[in-house]
C-alpha cells in the first residue's frame, strides 16, 4: 500500500511540474465575431449587425438579427413579387427566411460574398421598445449561380422590438419597389432561392 501511495505521488508531482500549471499563458486574439457583431442594445447596431452578416456570411448573426418567436416574424414582398409569387410568400415564417439566408450564402465561394448596402436610413420612434427603420437598399450578387446574379434594389422598412432579453430584433420586414427603379427587389431573390 505504501508503494503504491508513493508511485501516486510521484505521478502527481511530475504530472504537476510539467504542466506549468501556475504560469500565465499568451493571450489569445480577442474573437473576430464576437467583436465585430456586438449586441444588439441599440437599433443602429442591430442594423449596422444585419447588414454584416448578410456582407460577410454569417448565418448565426443573421438569424440572431430576427425575433426568435416564429408567430412574430412576418416578411411582406414587394408588390410585384408578391403577385407572381403569392404561394411562396403566403406561408412565409421564420424559417422560411432562415432557409433563404443559408441558401443564398451557400451560393457564394469562400472568397465571394453579397454586397449590402444601405442608403438615406432614417429611424422613427413609435414608442421605447420598438421602432421603424427605413432606407433604401442595393444587394449585389455575383456568385458561382448565374441564375441569381444581379443588382437587387428597393426600399426596405423594418419594425425592430426589444425582445425579453433587452435587445433589438427584427420582427418585420416590410419590401418596396422603387417606382424609378426598373430593378427587381429582394423578395424575388428570396423567391427563387426558396422556391
């Protein structure tokens, strides 16, 4: 028995010495994601987030962007997508949105990304935990699918509520056509890649 609380304490200390156990190590690089996608306690940085992950590919961030609660999250297309699309959009949810998100990001090489961008944002508030956010948009596309290559511009209206945990989400999406512009807007993009 001796022996073998002797053998013990010998793996002990040497497991222990070589460990390095009490030296401080390097730190490591602060993690690129989390600092780049703050949380979202102010509507600007929930949208400067959306904006974000749509550039840079990051599902996670996109759908932490939305409200969590599927009877919530409502998207309304554009008119005109609406009336050629009418069956895609009329069940449109949560995960419907989720899904086009991931399907447009597979579409894209590592090195390739959509370009999204927001022009004249104005904010308007209705009361302290919610808000309506306005601008016009352009969503470049020039990936590995012809199919949906394009130039995708209109105006986008977002209703953004405080969620339980005191951040901002989306919970909806209002799609506009441009009436100068003869461009398609986003909600045919969302068709094709859900249809």
């Amino acid at each position: 028995m001796k022996r073998i609380l002797i053998y013990f304490l010998i793996v002990l200390l040497t497991s222990l010495c070589s460990c390095n156990l009490f030296q401080t190590r390097t730190p490591e690089e602060p993690n690129e994601n989390s600092s780049n996608f703050p949380p979202a306690t102010t509507p600007q940085t929930l949208v400067d987030n959306f904006t974000k992950s749509i550039n840079q590919k990051n599902i996670a961030i996109y759908q932490n962007c939305l409200i969590q609660n599927i009877s919530l999250f409502k998207f309304y297309p554009s008119a005109d997508a609406f009336s050629i699309y009418s069956n895609i959009f009329q069940n449109w949810n949560l995960n419907s949105e989720i899904t086009f998100a991931r399907n447009l990001f597979s579409k894209f090489s590592n090195q390739e990304s959509p370009e999204f961008i927001v022009n004249n944002p104005s904010f308007s508030s209705y009361s302290t935990d919610s808000t309506v956010f306005v601008a016009d948009y352009e969503l470049v596309i020039n990936s590995k699918d012809n199919s949906i290559n394009n130039s995708y511009q209109g105006t986008v209206q977002l209703v953004l509520v405080l969620d339980n945990s005191g951040l901002w989400k989306i919970a909806k999406w209002f799609d506009f056509r441009k009436q100068t512009d003869s461009f398609q807007t986003i909600s045919f993009l969302k068709a094709k890649l859900n249809s």
